[in-house]
C-alpha cells in the first residue's frame, strides 16, 4: 500500500514539475546571437525587433521571453516570428493561450511583466525567434533634452549569448546633439552617431545573467508627442552622473589591475614557499643504493615479513603482509589450512602450537570464527561487524612503530618526511587553484602565464625530487632496506636459476612468506612446481596450502571485509554599474 501512495506521489511532483517548471530542465541549447533594435516614435514609445538565434543540442518543445517594464508603461502589438535557419522555413505563430503544441504563442501579463511563451517543436539545429512589439512611455521629456535609460537586454538569461548587437534608431538623422553611454559587464564597441540617428552597442559575448544598458540624451524635436514631460533640465545631471560612473568604473578598473599584478607577483613567487622543503631536508638519514647496484641477496631476512614489505614499499602494510604472517605460522605448525571439497574455501585452525602472538589474527579467529578456527566464507561475510578494521588500524601503526623500536626508522626524521611532504602537496594544491584562477582572470596576461606555470610546476619538482631523496632511515635501516630490495629482486627473477642450487623445499617454505608478502607468490609457486614436484605432492604442507590459492584467497577476503567499512579513496570596458534604466530582469530560454 505503501508503495502505491509513493507511487503516486511521484507521478504528482512528475506532473507538477512538467507543468510549471518546462523551461528549466527540457531544452539544451546556445543562444548564438542576439540582435535588438529599438525604434523611437515621437510619442515617446519604442517599437521593439528582437531577433534572437537558439542553437538546440536535442529537441525542444519551444522558447520563451520575458519583458519586464516599468510602472506606467505597457506592452503592445506584439507578434512572434520564428524560422528555421537549415530550411529557410519561416513560421508566424498565432495567438492561442490554449494551445499547448503547433506554431502558436502564449501571451500573458502579471504585475510589470509580460511573457511570450512559443511552441514551436525542433528536433536539433538554429532556430531565429523575432519578437516584435511597442513598449509605451519609454521616453522622459525635460526641458533641455528628452532621456532614454533602458535595459536593451535584461539579466534574466540564463546562459552567455554571443554575437549581441543593441541599436536604438531614431527618425530623423543630422541630429543636432546626440549622447550615448553603455552599462554592461563586458567589453565591447559603442558607436553614437548624429548623422544617421542611432545608437548602436557591440559586444561579442555576453555572459550569463548579465544586463545591457543604454542611457541616451537627444532632442525634444524627436519625440514631440510625448506625454511624459518633466520640469527642469536634465543634461548636466545625466553628465555628471555618468562622469561620475565613469570614475568609479575606473577606479575600480585601476584597482582590478593593481590586484591582477599583485597576484602574477605574489605567483610568480610562490615557489619560494618550497624554501622550508629544502632547508629542513638537509639533514638526512642513511641512504638506500638503487636496486639495480644490489643485485640478488639468497639469504633468508633477519626480519618478519611485514617488516621486509614495509621497507620495500615505503606505505603501512596490507593483507598480503597480514597472509604472510599466517604463513610464517602455517611453517612453523602453529596452524593449519585446510580447503573443502571443492578447494574454493579455506579454513584456518590454530593447533596446540599456536602461540598467539599477534593480536589481529586473535582477532579474527575469535570474532569472524569460533575461536579455534575460521573460513574465507566467514570472513567475507562478516564486514567490520566485528570490529576487524580497527584492529587492522591497529597492526598498521604497531608495525610501523615496531621499525622504529627496533632501530630501522628515526622518528624525528621519519616526523620531518611526513611533514615535509604534507606541506609539499599543500603548496602545490594552492598553486593549481591559483593557476585556476588565473586562466579565468587574467586572459590578457597569458603569455606571462605560462612561463609562470611552467616555473611554480619545476619547482613542485624539484621539491618532490629532493623528499624522495631524503631518507628517515637509520644506518641499520638502510642496510635491512638493502638486503629487502635485493631479497624481492631474488624471487622477481626465479626463473633464471636453479632453486636447488639455494636451498631444499624445506628452506623455500621459510622463503615463501616473504613472496606473498611482495606479491610474487603465484610466480614463486610456478618455478617450485616445476623443479620440486615430486616432494610438493607428498609434503601436506604444500599441498594442503600452496596448491590452491589458500593465501590469496585470505588476502583477496580480508580486504573485502576492511574494505566493506570505509569510503572510497569608442570601445567602452567592463562595467556592472547601472544608471538605473527599466527592462532589468527580462530574458528567456528554452523548455
């Protein structure tokens, strides 16, 4: 019953959503270009042409338009053209508030708003859109000259338009005055010319939510009819007041680029924050030969396996060092390994030699087992309900603290290697953020940039470079190192001696814990086969473990269960003022 209501419920906010909110998530499309031209009448109104071009990624339903007006004024005339630019078809849509589908517009006014809202079906391609339509008291007459401040393209688009073009026309040309400022985030190209009556902005891309004004003065003579007249005179204040925009636009552009120089600087120096990398790795460990001038070390280490695998692998260890160790006690009689019927599932049991030495393995027997004895299928399946994480956690940092206690690591050093390396990584990641930021803010200083780059990345490095030479090793360390390295290069290259000339099978049963601990298990056991197989048949202890995949199973299942309880690993500039024109907060889309 439950699920029915969810059900329905669903459907509901499906259906809610399809009616109210189209526009928003239907339609995926670029507006490619915008032309607006805006005629003034001599009542003062402005006859609109809004030519807009959709650029549809997949289908569309249609698109819709906004034109927000100021008290007083009204919206008029209106009519809708639409035309698909691949066929050179041209739709004229007819008034319908009814219809939902076909070539027919919605029209409807609330408060100062009115919306167009087109279906037109497109399936993928451009499509140019023309509104037309007469806004009423868009002109305010004074004494000395009449004003126009309008938001020729309003902040209500969602996504940047490129290619915009903003024209205001006036019928009659030869003016006898004539001025033009343009308000928009973005530079472009504002042309103001006497001769030919018009105002025209340029600006190439026009980004998202982003208005375009247009503050104009021009003779009374032009709008000799209007009803909207004032008292007083309005031209020196509309000066000054743009003077004053200019200023502050200026200012803050100065201020703009005392910051964007201020930044490259404070970027081009900011390597020197890897001075303290360098100075405080100075004083080093023991260091550690390449292993390629090691060659092969034949002796068994003196050492655990989890010790040899933490030297080689410089990280905390993992489930095969954790196999390795129930191997070491598999060879020493103080457990057993069994595989059922089929070999697919193994089961450990302790035997009266088990002398419980390490508390994870105490851990798994007496949570995921009975306490005597446990099974991959058990471990799989327990998770971390059993607290096994926080026990391997545990193991993890004992082992690592045992290298100090034995002599191999120097905390102190080991303590500066890590604090080093977490600076390291945290200069860098501020350096990427900041070179982030500066592609996007500093597009005119790009060619500075990328000598800037390319020197904040050497130094990362060279910064790198000189941690992965600085060792925490002590000088009993570096030599267990050695001998570790040399000892996994040994088994890497098996095949190219004869494992009797080292030892009988007896030995390479005390050698086998650390190939599973360096993960060369599989090939150790290849080459054994090979040149022991005859003792392997009849030896339980190879046959009972390292004939099937007894260890890697173990590893392969303890890691499922850690992992199954943590997470995943006249060019006018830039400018946001307004001098307070109408038509903000008009725009469109798509649905």
């Amino acid at each position: 019953m439950k699920r029915k209501y969810l059900w329905g419920l669903a459907l509901f906010l499906t259906s809610f959503l399809a009616l109210f909110l189209p526009e928003k998530v239907l339609a995926d499309y670029d507006l490619t270009k915008m032309q607006v031209t805006a005629v003034v009448n001599a009542d003062g109104s402005l006859s609109m042409t809004r030519k807009i071009v959709y650029d549809f990624d997949d289908s569309a339903n249609g698109v819709y338009y906004t034109q927000k007006l100021a008290s007083g004024q009204k919206l008029s005339a209106q009519s809708v053209e639409v035309t698909d630019l691949a066929s050179g078809k041209s739709f004229k849509p007819l008034l319908n508030n009814q219809a939902a589908s076909g070539n027919v517009y919605h029209f409807n006014k609330s408060g100062n708003s009115y919306k167009f809202k087109v279906y037109h079906r497109v399936e993928e391609g451009k499509v140019q859109v023309v509104y037309r339509y007469k806004i009423s008291g868009a002109v305010a007459t004074y004494d000395d000259a009449s004003e126009l401040n309008f938001k020729i393209i309003g902040d209500g688009w969602e996504k940047e338009i490129s290619n915009v073009t903003a024209t205001v026309r006036f019928k009659g040309q030869n003016l006898s005055f004539l001025k033009g400022w343009a308000h928009v985030n973005a530079s472009g190209h504002l042309t103001v010319d006497k001769k030919k009556g018009l105002v025209k902005a340029e600006v190439a891309t026009l980004p998202e939510s982003t208005f375009l004004e247009l503050h104009l003065l021009f003779p009374n003579s032009l709008v000799s009819q209007n009803k909207q007249r004032h008292s007083g005179e309005i031209a020196a204040k509309v000066v000054d007041q743009e003077k004053r925009l200019a200023q502050e636009t200026a200012a803050k552009k100065s201020r703009h680029n005392g910051y964007e120089l201020i930044g490259l600087v404070l970027f081009f120096l900011s390597p020197l924050l890897y001075l303290p990398v360098f100075f405080k790795s100075r004083k080093s460990g023991s260091p550690v030969r390449p292993k390629k001038e090691l060659g092969h070390n034949f002796e068994i280490p003196a050492f655990s396996p989890t010790t040899a695998q933490i030297l080689v692998s410089k990280k905390d260890p993992d489930a095969s060092a954790l196999a390795a160790e129930i191997a070491l006690r598999a060879g020493r009689g103080e457990i057993t390994i069994s595989p059922d019927k089929k070999g697919k599932n193994y089961t450990y049991a302790k035997t009266s030699k088990y002398t419980g030495d390490l508390p994870l393995l105490n851990k798994i027997f007496k949570k995921v087992g009975n306490g005597k004895s446990f099974s991959n299928k058990e471990l799989r399946r327990s998770g971390d309900s059993n607290g096994i994480t926080a026990s391997y956690k545990n193991w993890q940092q004992a082992s690592q603290k045992n290298l100090v206690k034995e002599g191999y690591v120097d905390q102190v050093l080991l303590d500066r290697e890590q604090m080093l390396s977490l600076y390291s990584v945290g200069v860098m990641l501020l350096s990427v953020a900041a070179i982030a930021v500066c592609f996007f803010l500093y597009d005119k200083y790009i060619f500075w940039l990328i000598p800037a780059i390319i020197w904040v990345l050497a130094a990362f490095g060279v910064a790198i470079f000189r941690l992965h030479r600085f060792s925490y090793l002590t000088e009993k360390g570096a030599q267990a190192t050695e001998q570790a390295l040399a000892f996994e290069a040994m088994l890497d290259d098996i095949g190219q001696f004869k494992l009797r000339d080292i030892g009988e099978l007896t030995l390479w049963e005390q050698i086998m814990p650390y190939a599973i601990a360096f993960g060369l298990a599989k090939k150790v056991l290849k080459q054994l086969k090979l040149e022991f197989p005859e003792e392997i048949a009849t030896d339980p202890y190879w046959t009972c473990y390292y004939a099937g995949p007894g260890y890697g199973d173990f590893a392969s299942g303890f890691a499922a269960a850690v992992a199954s309880s943590s997470g995943s690993g006249g060019s006018f500039s830039a400018s946001s003022a307004s001098s307070g024109g109408f038509g903000g907060g008009s725009g469109g889309g798509a649905f």
